[in-house]
C-alpha cells in the first residue's frame, strides 16, 4: 500500500508543470534573501506549492520568540488559504481548518494537546500531511487529500527548495534583526545623546558647584557653575585639582577624596577657600564615589555649594542670639495678629515665667498667663496692636512658685514696606523688688512723716499732761488737808482721765518710735503669752473663746515682757473688734520657714525660718482697699465712739522696734490671721531680762537745796516750781536752754541739781547739760522729757544725764528722783 502511494507520488510531481513550479519556488527561495518583508514572498511561497502541487493547505509555523510567554512554543506565520475558503479541500474537524480563522493569531505552546499534530508529520486515511523544517526557525506544514500526490522523489526535491527557502528566511530575519538593532542602537544612542544634553542641562541650570574626579584627583568634569566659579574649562584629559587650588586646600580635598574612596560612602566636609578673585570662600561639599558596572570605584562626585553668606548671616545671627541672651530683661517676639504667637523667648524670659522655652513657644500671648491687666490695660494694648504702634504697660501676678511679681513691659513693632506691623518684640523688666523698695520707701515717707507728726502731738499732749497730772496731784494733797471730800472725788476724776490720756500718749510714742531698739532682752515666749492671756481673757465677751497651741515651750524671743504684753492685747482687742461678741481667737506659736512671703508692712522679702505668733478670729476678714491703711495711726473702721485706731499702729510700732514683720492673711467672711514675725536670737548676744531693783530711800530733806529748772513750757516749768517750792527748795525757772545756761553760769555753785527738758528753742537739753558739766563737773542733771532718743537709762547716762524720766512722771518719782541724786 506505502509502494502504490510512492508511486503515485512520482507519477504527479514528474510532470512538466511540477518541475516549472519548483523552479519558481526555487526563485523565491532567492528571492526572499534580498526582501525587506519576508512575510509577503513567504505567503507567495506557500500558495505557489499549494496551487502547482495540487495541496489543499500548507503553513509556515515559527518558533515563538515572545520572550514574555511563560511557555515556549511555535507561532502561526503564514498559511494558504488563509480562510475558511480552502473547507472543500480540508475536513472542517481537522487541525489545519480549526486554525485559520481570519484574523485569528494562533500561538500553540509545547503543552498544548494540539502541540504534536503540527509538529509531527502524520498519515490519514483521508489525506497526508507532510512536515518540512525550516532550518532552525521553524516547519513547514502541507497537508494533502490525495496521497499520489506528493511521490518520496518530488518530496525530496521539494525538502532541498524548502531548505533553500528556510535558509533565506533565516537570513531574510537575520537581516531585519541586524537592522532592527542597528535601528534600535541608532535610537539608543541618539536618546543618549540627547539625555547627556538634558543631564548636562540639568547641571548647568543648578546653582550648586558639580565636578568629576579620578582617583588620581584630576577633575574630568564639572557644570557651568564650576566652570563659573574657577573661571576655568575643563580640558579633555582633565587638570589636577592642585591646578586651581591652593597647596594646603588641595592637601586637604585630597585627603576628603581618600576618605570617601576608603568608606565607599557620600560624605559632607566643609573648607574655607580662596577663590580666583582673592575672597575667601566658605564651601560645604558633599563627596559620594562613582562606581563601574563591576562595582570598582573609578572617581568621586563632588557637589560643592557656597555657604560663606550663610556662615556669615548665621555668625551674626548667634552674635546677636548671644546678646539677646545675655541681656538680663526677658526679651519675647511675637507674631502680629490675633492670637500673637510666640515665636522666641531668650533664658531671661524663661526665668520670669518659671516655664521652658518649649513650653512658650507657639502658644498665644495671652496663654502665657504671666501678668494681671485691667479692662482699661488691654483696651489700650489692643488699639496699640490694630494700629502698629509700639505699647508699654505695667503688670503684676502670681509666681508659678509663689509670691507676686511686677514687670514693665515695652512691646515695639517690626513693620514692612507698608508699614504694617508682621511682629512684635517685647522687652520684659522684673520690676519686683524696684517696685517693693519703692512701695517700702512710699510706706516709710508716709509713716516717718505720721510718725514726726505723732510724736510733735505727743510730746505736746504730754506737757499738758504733765500739767493736768502734777497739779492735780498737788490739788489732791491740798483737799486731803482740808478734808474735802468732794474737792478729791472731782481731782481724782481729773487725773484718771489724765492717766488715760497718757496711756494714749504712750501708744502715740510706740507707734513713732521706728528705729528698732539696741537693747535685746531673751524672755520665755510661752510662759509670757501665758500669763499676758490670764489679763486679756476678761477682756472678751464669753462667747468668744480663746484658744492657744505651742509646739516648743522653750521657745525665746528677743523683747521685753511688757512689750510683749502690749502686743497681743492690741492684736486680740483688735480681732476681738473684728468679731462682735461671738466668735473665736486662736494664738499660735511655732517656727515656721517663711522664704518668699512679703512682710505687710515694709514689703520686705522674708527668707528662712522664723519665730511666729499668730492671732486668728473668726470675723469678717479685712477688705482689700483698706487692707494696706491699717497700720496707719487713727485709721479705724469703727464708730468714732469705739476707739482711736491706735491698735495696729501700736503693734507696728513694737514690731519693728524689735526687727520683727508681720503677715496678714485674710479673707472675706473667712477670718483674719496677724501673724507677727521674729528672727531667732543668739542666746550668748542677747540680754538677760532686767529684774527690778529696789530703789534706794530717797532722801526726803530737800530744804534749802536750790534747783534750776528749764522748760520751754511755761505751765509745766510752773507746775515744777511749785511742787519743788513746796518740798522746801529754792527753784529758780528758765524757758529755754540759753537762758539756763546764763543763770548757771552766773553762779555755778549755786546750784545744787539741774532739771531739763529735752526739745527747746535755741539750746537743746543734752547742749545744756554738757555745758553745765564743763562749768562744774559732777552737777547732778535730770531730763524730764515728753519723748527722747534714749531707749534707757544706761544710753541716756553715756551723753551725761544722770536720770531720764519721762513726762507726764508723778510728783513722787520727782521728788525722790531729785533726793537721790543730791
């Protein structure tokens, strides 16, 4: 059967028109080598064998070079008839039909099903199909319906054409490949070329300084502003750097080049140095390494940029935030606007507000919360601020660790072209102590002036006084001769009521005297506030109870006893006062560390510990517009029938005469707490507390002694003259320390005791006594005094006075005064 189907074969292709159509084909085969397209002359090829063989359809099938597919496989390139036209010839279920859909492209990969049928040649029953390669890039698929058709001769005469013909489409690809890569080189190098353009492009139009060095530190390259900065073109074979810099500079880029090289890392350095035109230049230089497509490092690049305005700009810019910082006013700038942030606070600023600087900066003006501003303040400030015109206030607050503070506060504008304020720059001054020395200063004129005025009153009062009572004493004696009862009743009235002005008076004198006392006497604080409770506790109504604590019994404080005494009567009288007849007075002593309070009085600034005795009630508390009155003498909230006002004004005297403050905290309706204030004592400095000695018998035989009294005030140098002339004396008056002087020193042994007064026109008492003393030394002189400069007897006796009293004094204590010293 194979033998008669040979035969056929070369019974069909040994006709002449057989072998004219091989020759054909065998010129196309020729033909497609010098084709730019092959795929027309191939269509050419395969319909020639299809139509001169008597083949019902043949294909070109290719290997599949899409490099994207995931399989390998062959493409359909070529086959005749192309469509469904050839169906005749075909069977419609065989493969060769299935795959010519018009427009279809067929791509079958190894693992496709249908894989084997085009790539092995198979017999039918219905026909042959007969596989032909095509060199190395492919096959040639031609199917027949009648076997005789193609004989093993023709075949293998049709097998060398279609190698001829695979050959040439080899070549025929391998050309349009050649050409295609040329064309695709051309392509590639000229959008090289055009990306070195752009690239350098690039690199001109940067304002930074761009350069290429070797290893060997020969710059190969750089950008306009390279080529601008050095003034230099870069030659083809390059120019060492050593060329355009000088030798240290380029000793010290050829150690920063190593360095990136050794690292293979970019790296930042910073150099200064001379430029063409002379100037020097600061540089900040970025060095990262090139690389080959091996990895090796073949050079560095070099970005280069000019930072010496920037290192300038930023010297002054430190320079001036060195200043800022230094100056010891918080300095605060704001941007202008509604909210005015904070943009910058320098150390001093910080220190003020008692905040770091992170928690200031950005925040509102108004959220730092340093000052207290009235209505009428921020008013002003915000007209200031819509206006751009500089501002200046004054403020206090609360310190975030306590206390007050005062600051001046100038806020001045930082305006535009137009005038338009875009910041704000405010100068912050601690005013707090000049503002407390100038409040203690304002509070030390008031009550020296009130005092000088106090004691002018007082030393008046007490020559009245002084008349009032020695009179009166000299009336009592009279009516107790004459047994006149009711003439006594009536003086007795007259000197009680002059024994209360002269209590008055002694307060008056405390109050004035501010000069804190020389003299320190240590007393037993608990055992004195005891027994000073035992006379103040009948002094209050029975609903007010008084209560007191002590956590150290043996504590001492640095005053006198009756001192002391004065003290808590005032400050329980006057919370007493404060309370009506029901309430509470607690007093408590104890040591307390006070630093950062502000006494109430000189607005000192306490700090460390101190001894305090505190009086608390239960009253109303003390309203805040009189509060900084009620030290003041005569000041009072009371009925004019209710008392002086002297209370307070009698403590502050006590307090300061002993170096001491006081506190005052108080609240509306929640009470009232004085707290006075002493510093501890050095027991081996201090004073032991005076007891009393007995006086000596006075020697009442005064007949015939002669005496010279001088006072300025005639009634009481009257009332002098006679109480001594009624003890027996010869008294001889004068109204001023001149004219005592002459009358002595007409007879200076006359005179057998001098008895002055202190303040007078012309010659003061001290001038008196010191010149009597340089006429006689050893006359016994006395001052009688409404008030003095001595605290006691012992500073009075440094200057030369042998006694000191004080008037108003009772006719005895003058008497026996005057007895004990002639």
């Amino acid at each position: 059967m194979r033998k008669r189907a040979q035969d056929r074969r070369k019974a069909s292709l040994s006709s002449p028109g057989t072998v004219h159509g091989l020759l054909k084909l065998y010129d196309l085969a020729l033909a497609i080598r010098g084709s730019d397209d092959p795929y027309p002359l191939c269509k050419s090829f395969i319909s020639e064998i299809v139509r001169r063989l008597k083949i019902s359809y043949g294909a070109v099938w290719l290997n599949d070079d899409d490099r994207e597919a995931e399989k390998p496989g062959l493409a359909l390139f070529a086959s005749y008839p192309r469509a469904r036209d050839g169906a005749d010839r075909v069977p419609a279920d065989h493969l060769m039909a299935q795959l010519v859909e018009p427009g279809e492209p067929v791509r079958i990969t190894d693992d496709d099903p249908r894989y084997p049928e085009i790539t092995l040649e198979q017999e039918a029953a219905n026909g042959v199909q007969v596989l032909l390669k095509l060199g190395r890039i492919g096959l040639l698929k031609l199917y027949c319906v009648e076997p005789e058709v193609l004989s093993g001769h023709e075949v293998h005469r049709l097998r060398r054409v279609v190698d001829r013909f695979g050959d040439a489409l080899h070549g025929s690809f391998a050309a349009r490949r050649l050409r295609e890569e040329i064309s695709q080189r051309e392509l590639t190098e000229d959008k090289l070329s055009q990306a070195r353009l752009f690239s350098q492009a690039v690199l001109d139009a940067s304002p930074d300084i761009i350069f290429h060095k070797d290893t060997s530190g020969r710059i190969i390259g750089g950008n306009r502003a390279f080529r601008d900065f050095w003034q230099i073109e870069t030659p083809p074979g390059g120019v060492p750097h050593s060329k355009i810099l000088t030798p240290n500079v380029a000793a010290i880029t050829a150690s920063q080049d190593q360095q990136v090289i050794e690292s293979g890392k970019a790296q930042r350095f910073e150099l200064q140095t001379p430029t063409p035109s002379g100037k020097l230049a600061t540089m900040e230089v970025t060095r990262a390494p090139v690389f080959d497509h091996e990895g090796r490092i073949t050079g560095v690049l070099g970005v280069s940029r000019d930072v010496t305005q920037r290192v300038e700009t930023l010297s002054k810019l430190q320079t001036r935030n060195r200043a800022l910082e230094s100056i010891g006013d918080g300095v605060v700038i704001l941007l202008a606007g509604k909210d005015m942030p904070v943009l910058y606070v320098n150390d001093a600023f910080t220190r003020i507000c008692e905040r770091p600087a992170d928690q200031l900066i950005g925040i509102s003006a108004r959220d730092v919360k340093l000052l207290e501003t009235d209505l009428t303040t921020r008013l002003k400030v915000r007209e200031a601020v819509d206006n751009s015109r500089s501002y200046s206030f004054f403020g206090e607050g609360r310190r975030r660790s306590g206390g007050t503070i005062s600051c001046e506060v100038t806020m001045d504008p930082v305006l535009d072209d137009n005038g338009k304020a875009t910041h704000y720059v405010g100068i912050v001054k601690d005013v707090t102590e000049k503002t407390r020395l100038a409040r203690e200063l304002q509070q030390r004129q008031k009550m020296d002036a009130v005092g000088r005025l106090t004691s002018g009153i007082a030393h008046d009062f007490n020559n009245m006084l002084a008349t009032i009572l020695g009179f009166s004493e000299l009336a009592e004696y009279r009516a107790q001769e004459t047994e006149d009862s009711q003439q006594q009743e009536f003086l007795e009235s007259i000197r009680g009521a002059a024994e209360n002005g002269r209590e008055l008076v002694s307060q008056l004198l405390t109050f004035s005297r501010s000069a804190p006392s020389e003299a320190t006497t240590l007393i037993n604080a608990n055992e004195s506030i005891q027994a000073s409770l035992k006379l103040i506790r009948p002094l209050l109504p029975e609903r007010i109870t008084l209560d007191y604590a002590c956590n150290n019994p043996d504590t001492l404080l640095g005053i006198d006893e009756v001192s002391l005494e004065r003290l808590l009567m005032n400050l329980c009288l006057n919370a007493r006062d404060a309370m009506g007849t029901t309430g509470a007075i607690r007093l408590t002593l104890a040591d307390a560390d006070l630093t950062g309070r502000v006494c109430d009085i000189s607005l000192a600034r306490l700090a460390g510990s101190y001894i305090t005795l505190s009086v608390s009630d239960t009253g109303g508390g003390i309203a805040e517009h009189i509060r900084s009155r009620i030290f003041e003498p005569f000041f009072t909230t009371k009925r004019p029938t209710q008392g002086t006002g002297m209370g307070l004004s009698v403590v502050q005297g006590i307090v300061q005469a002993h170096r001491g403050n006081v506190l005052i905290d108080t609240h509306p309706d929640a009470g009232t707490t004085i707290t006075v204030v002493f510093p501890h004592m050095d027991p081996e400095t201090a004073q032991p507390a005076a007891t009393e000695v007995a006086a000596a018998p006075a020697n009442t035989s005064l007949s015939g002694k002669r005496i010279l009294v001088v006072d300025d005030d005639r009634q009481v140098a009257a009332f002098l003259r006679e109480l001594f002339v009624q003890a027996g004396m010869n008294v001889e008056l004068a109204y001023d320390g001149s004219m005592g002087f002459k009358l002595f020193s007409d007879r200076p042994g006359d005179f057998d005791v001098l008895i002055t007064d202190q303040t007078m026109p012309g010659m003061s008492g001290i001038e008196l006594i010191q010149e009597v003393r340089s006429l006689r030394e050893g006359t016994p002189c006395v001052m009688l005094t409404a008030f003095s400069q001595f605290a006691d007897d012992a500073s009075a006796a440094a200057v030369g006075i042998d006694r000191l009293l004080r008037k108003p004094t009772d006719n005895k204590t003058l008497l026996r005064t005057v007895a004990e010293l002639i």
